[in-house]
C-alpha cells in the first residue's frame, strides 16, 4: 500500500509519487517514474520531461525524496507543484542481457570486413561473459568499427561498443587467434648445411605465415652463386641469414650496364666500382658518360638501373 505524503506549491501540476517504479535507460525523468496531471498540458509534458538524474546500474537501486524532487523541480522548472503519494520512491532499473554470442558475432562481422580478399582463418579465444546493460527506451545496438593492424597474424583484440539509446553505454574487448596465409617461395626438398642453392629448389606452396620471418624471404632469382649455411626442412622459408651468397663481380670488372624506362631498355658499357653478389645494388661507372649510378648486379657481368 502507498502512503500519503503532501507537499503542496498553490498551483496546477501534481505529481504523484509510488513506493516502488521499474524504468528503462540511464537517466531518470519525472514521467518515468510519476503520474503528472495538471491544467496546463505544456506545463505538464515539462514536468514529466525534467530529469531527476542518473538511473541506477543493473544490480542496484536508487531512492528519490519527494521533498527534494519538490524543491529541486520548483527551482528548474519555476512552476507551482504539489507532490502526492509515497514520501520515498525506490527505483530498479529494467535490464537487457548482451550474451557472449551477440557480442563475438558482431565482432567476427567486423574481422570479415578487415581480412576481405586475404587468405586468412580466424577463432574466437579466451572466456568471454555476456554483460547486463540497462533496458533501452529505444534500441540497444552493437557497434565495431576495428583498425587493421600492421601484423596481420596472432592474437587480435576486437572492441565491440554497446551503445544505449545512441550513446556509448560500455566497450567489450573480444579476443581472437587470426592465422595468415600466403602463397611463397619454400624449399622444395631438405638441405644439408654446405650444400649449393640453386633457384630449381625452390617450389611455390600455400603455407601459414606470421612469424615475420616471412618479410624477409630471399628471392631464389637473386641467388647467383650460394650455399645454404644450416640444416633446413622441406617447406622452409629461406632468409639472407641462411645462406652465403658468392661474389660474383668484383671491384675493376668490365661489366654491362642495362638501363630499362617502361618497355625501353638501352645497353652500355661500365666499370664496377664495388664487389658485388647477385641481388646487391653496387656502384658502377658509365663508361660513355663518366656517370656513377647505383645498379642491381644480375649476374657475374651484368647489371641493371630501373629508371621511373
């Protein structure tokens, strides 16, 4: 049963106040948790529309004094009020459960967005709980708008918001194992520490990247003369670091010198100034024009400059 409780301002506007209201959102209006009747209808919709503060979070509740809803809407509003009802209302909030599901689906719709045209496969991982999030007025939406970052495999963190009423009520962080897959140069069969590479032991495979060594993969074409310096498996990314590349030109040589613009290419003859293996960029000296330039060494007696 409701008590009675009077605080009377010689006027039009009453508010009823219960024991007990249940509202939805963040903030709490007159109208949510009072009946107003009065005269005047604009007068009225003003004083159901006038904020009494926040709402309580889910799991707690809030009380609200009539006496000081009394003195605080006569000073906003500047209206004569009469308060009836209960002297004390305490306020629950309506609440909505956001489930791990919600949450990890939205996310993975932002992954399928960022990893589009890359050969990728990604899992949720680590325990995810669902969050209690006060009930709308409106709609509750998920949002996630993740950046791209640099390294592509690991371990992601996807933010999702939950935004209440079109504000950012609260951020989840989900988690996520993202492999990568590229295809890329590999040895074709194992080999032994000492032993020459050659470009033919090299076969292009589909294979699962992350590692960063993969970002500095030697280019079987610029091999020239090499041998591998450990024992490496079949399907190994073969680095600067694993092999020994010969020098193949040396300071004082005679070489050829192909300059290539486009579909242009013009052919001179140059004097290396440096010694040089196949795949290092070494200074050489146009012999017709007297000018160094900085060329890529093809081969024991070719060197090419690739002009924009």
């Amino acid at each position: 049963m409701i008590t009675s409780f009077a605080l009377m301002f010689f006027g039009g506007v009453t508010i009823t106040l219960p024991a007990e209201a249940r509202i939805t959102g963040t903030e709490i209006t007159v109208g949510q948790v009072a009946q107003v009747t009065g005269d005047d209808p604009a007068e009225v919709a003003r004083v159901q529309a006038a904020s009494l503060g926040y709402a309580p979070a889910p799991g707690y509740t809030r009380v609200l004094l009539a006496p000081r809803i009394g003195v605080q809407l006569s000073r906003e509003l500047g209206l004569e009020l009469s308060l009836e009802g209960a002297r004390r209302c305490v306020v629950t909030p309506i609440t909505h459960r956001v489930t791990a599901l919600e949450l990890r689906a939205e996310a993975a719709s932002a992954l399928n967005k960022l990893l589009k045209g890359v050969d990728a496969h990604y899992e949720p991982s680590g325990s995810l709980l669902g969050i209690v999030v006060p009930e709308a007025r409106e709609a509750i939406v998920l949002r996630c708008n993740p950046r791209r970052p640099r390294a592509l495999a690991g371990a992601w963190s996807i933010p999702v918001e939950v935004v209440l009423d079109g504000e950012l009520y609260r951020t989840v962080w989900t988690s996520w194992k993202v492999e990568l897959w590229e295809r890329r140069q590999v040895l074709r069969n194992a080999k032994r520490a000492g032993q020459p590479l050659l470009p033919e032991d090299f076969v292009t495979r589909r294979i699962r990247v992350g590692s960063g060594s993969e970002r500095h993969a030697i280019d079987p074409a610029t091999l020239g003369q090499a041998v591998i310096l450990r024992d490496m498996p079949a399907g190994a990314i073969v680095n600067d670091r694993d092999v020994q590349r010969m020098v193949v030109m040396k300071r004082g040589d005679m070489i050829g010198l192909e300059i290539r613009r486009g579909r242009v290419m013009v052919r001179a003859q140059a004097t290396a100034l440096q010694d040089g293996r196949v795949g290092d960029k070494i200074r050489v000296r146009c012999e017709r024009t007297g000018k160094e330039v900085l060329a890529l060494v093809v081969s024991r007696a070719l060197v090419e400059l690739r002009l924009k």
